[in-house]
C-alpha cells in the first residue's frame, strides 16, 4: 500500500512538472530575425513603466532604425509563461507583427493564431490608451489575450521612447 501511494504521488509529480514546461514555437533569435527582416541587428534598452526593455532593430541605408523588434515575456499566474517578439516599424511605432516564442499552457495556445494577433497590426502610440477596450479576447483564454495586450501596449511605449533617441 505504501509504495503505491509513493508511486502514484511520483506520477503526479512527473506529471506536474511536464505541464509545467513551456513550448517552444520558434527560437528567439529566429523570431528577432524574421522580424526585422535581417540576421544583422542591433540592440539597445529602454525603461518602460519602471522596467528595463531590449530593442534589436535593424538599419536602413542612412545608418537609421528600419524596424524595431521588442521581446516581451509575461505569466499568468500562477506559472503559465509568455513569451513574444512585437515588431514594430521605426518611423511610424507602429506594430507590424507579433510572433509567439513559447507559451507553457495549452489554454494560451490559441492566442497564438494569427486571426488573434492581427487585431494589434497598424496600432501605435495613439492606440495605446484604448487598446485593452477594442482587441478581442480568445474565448477561455482570456488572461493570455489581456497578457498579450499588456505585451503590445509596453512594446509601443518601449519603442516610441526608443525612437525619441533618434
């Protein structure tokens, strides 16, 4: 009786720690390179709502930011992990594209489709304020769909004041 409650509380470890992994949709620096276009970036910081972000971005012919790539990770509580690269175009600050690194909960994975992200394409920084009230949210997935808002609103404040520097 005793090595099978051991065995059975080992069995539900293991299961605890495989649905804790995340999933790896697409390695970092491939999402970074794919979303400036060019495997020759850049890298700079910024501080967004009192936290440091990473800006890679590439350059165009005059030594100017072409496009801006921003990583941003969230979780959902308790230990659901995020992870995206917003691109955004260096003129305008305006959002290009998202692509999805990982994510370790399958109820976030629709999040991820592309009918989901679209929603943030062309906004930038005067879409800010109302972002969270005009993106729909992903039915039983709601908490991944407010993250990747949060995701995209930092992203467009990280990358306007990135800009101001140039």
């Amino acid at each position: 009786m005793r090595q099978m409650k051991v065995a059975l509380i080992t069995l539900m470890f293991c299961l605890c720690i495989e649905n804790s992994s995340a999933v790896e949709f697409e390695k970092m620096g491939q999402a970074i390179a794919k979303t400036l276009g060019t495997t020759k970036a850049f890298k700079g910081t910024v501080e967004v709502q009192g936290e440091a972000a990473t800006v890679y971005y590439s350059k165009d012919g005059s030594g100017q930011p072409k496009k801006i790539a921003i990583v941003q990770k969230g979780i959902y509580e308790p230990n659901c992990s995020h992870t995206w690269v917003v691109g955004l175009d260096a003129k305008s600050v305006k959002v290009e594209g998202i692509r999805v690194v990982e994510m370790s909960c399958p109820h976030a994975f629709p999040t991820k489709k592309s009918s989901f992200l679209s929603q943030y394409v062309g906004r930038g920084p005067a879409s800010v304020k109302k972002l969270s009230g005009e993106v729909h949210t992903v039915a039983k997935a709601t908490g991944s769909s407010e993250l990747t808002t949060t995701a995209v609103t930092k992203a467009i404040l990280a990358a306007k004041q990135f800009a101001k520097g140039f």
